[in-house]
C-alpha cells in the first residue's frame, strides 16, 4: 500500500500505547481510521486529537474478548467509509509470571488477550478483504514471540501463536491481494513495564517507533519487522544456537528486574 490515503484502518487498543501512536500516525498519512478499546474517555480523546488535526477518526468501544464487538468495529467502519483496508491487531496485556509460579489462568488470560484478542479480529474482517481482493493486516506481536525471556511464559506463550498465525496467513492471503506483517517490537515505553526497571540495551523505546514501523511495514509489504532493529541480532543468536541464545539473555538480563 504506497499511497495510504483515503485508507480505512481499524485498530484495538488505540486508547494509548502503541495503539494511540499507530492511529496518530496513520491519520497523518490521510487514513481514516476506527479505534477500538475499552476506555471510552482515553479513545474519544485520541479521537479529537486527530480531528484537531483535520483527520478522520471514530471511537468504538471494544473489548477483545468479545468476537461481537470485533464485528462490531469491523462494521461501523465499513459503515462510516465503505470500505476497509488495514486491519492493525494490537490490543494486549503484559502477564509474567516466574515458571515456579506459573498457573493455567495466567495461560488462559494471557492467550485470551494476545493471540485469541487478535485473531478474533482478523477473523471478523477477513470475508470483506477477501471480497475486495486487498488490504493489509498488521499484527502487533512482541519480541518475545521470537525468543521468549524468563518471567514471560504466559505473555511469550501467546506471542509465538500470533508470530506463527502471521506467518501461515501471510503466505495463505498473498494470492488475494492481502498483505499480513508481524511487527514485533522490544520493550515500548507503556504502562506494561512501568514497574520495572531494564538494561541499557533493552531500554524501552517510545510507542512512536512502533508506529513508523507499521507505516514502513504497510508501505513495503514487510513480512516481519523486528524494532529497534538490532534486535535482529537476538532473534538470529537464538535461531541458529538456542543455548547461546539463553546465554545472552542472562548476561545482559534482558527480563529485567523490579523498581524497589
């Protein structure tokens, strides 16, 4: 998609974080966009901060975990504009959880959210991107869906479904015209990891970043875009040699560690 404007995109948890920064960006590209979340003050603000801008924008209340609201938001969209082309998966919670601590609810939530959040999504817009044989479907993953980090069993367990739920319908859709990328960002400056504190390679990187990374993603039709991109030494050490991998991980003590 080289020229966005005029777009409809849909995007869940756009009330702040990343998903705020995502709709930001793209109203800046001339894309009309539809938000979805639960908090209706946060999302109608970020609507009027587009409208400020002279953007096009309307908020949606939506909850993830329910598939009638990802119709939902599906719908008003197609409603409002007529259309529908970018669909950005990306609502998500951050559980962790040490292994000797581990429970299924925090599985069960944890998958609930991030992977079942997003294909729920997905699912609801795919007949009408099948039917316009275009459009493109950003999914929000994490590095952690490539190598996963220790306390992060519940989160990276739903991260690595959606990296290989992308990978499969990216190859799937390529036929109709519908482009997928997996975007998988490191540590984001959110409200997920306020309470922690992280080494300097690991800082976490502000929402912004992210959000160029889909307009980049959606642009170039990129399959997968790992931000910041020396994260792509990681994910390559644990490809190629698990264990050097692991080792990394320890050394620089990626998972981080609590605020006192």
């Amino acid at each position: 998609m080289t020229n966005l404007d005029h777009a409809v995109a849909v995007i869940t948890g756009a009330s702040s974080g990343i998903g705020r920064a995502v709709a930001l960006a793209l109203a800046r590209q001339g894309v009309m966009v539809a938000l979805g979340a639960r908090r209706m003050p946060e999302l109608q603000a970020v609507v009027r901060e587009i409208e400020a801008a002279g953007g096009r924008a309307l908020a949606v209340e939506t909850d993830v975990e329910d598939t009638a609201h990802l119709h939902d938001l599906v719908e008003k969209a197609r409603s409002e504009w007529g259309r529908l082309d970018i669909v950005v998966a990306n609502a998500g919670q951050y559980i962790r959880a040490a292994a000797e601590d581990v429970t299924m609810a925090d599985i069960e939530k944890s998958i609930e959210v991030n992977f079942y959040g997003s294909t729920r999504l997905v699912l609801a817009a795919l007949p009408h991107l099948l039917e316009q044989r275009s459009g493109h479907i950003v999914l929000i993953a994490s590095l952690d869906g490539k190598k996963g980090l220790p306390l992060d069993t519940p989160y990276a367990s739903a991260k690595f479904a959606l990296v290989g739920f992308g990978d499969v319908m990216r190859q799937e859709l390529r036929r109709f015209g519908i482009g997928v990328s997996t975007v998988l960002p490191g540590r984001v400056d959110t409200p997920f990891v306020e309470s922690y504190q992280f080494p300097f390679i690991s800082r976490p990187i502000p929402p912004g970043r992210v959000a160029s990374a889909v307009i980049s993603a959606l642009r170039r039709n990129r399959a997968e875009v790992v931000v910041p991109r020396f994260n792509i030494l990681l994910v390559w050490t644990a490809a190629l040699a698990p264990r050097l991998g692991d080792r990394a991980v320890r050394v620089l003590r990626l998972e981080g560690w609590r605020k006192p």
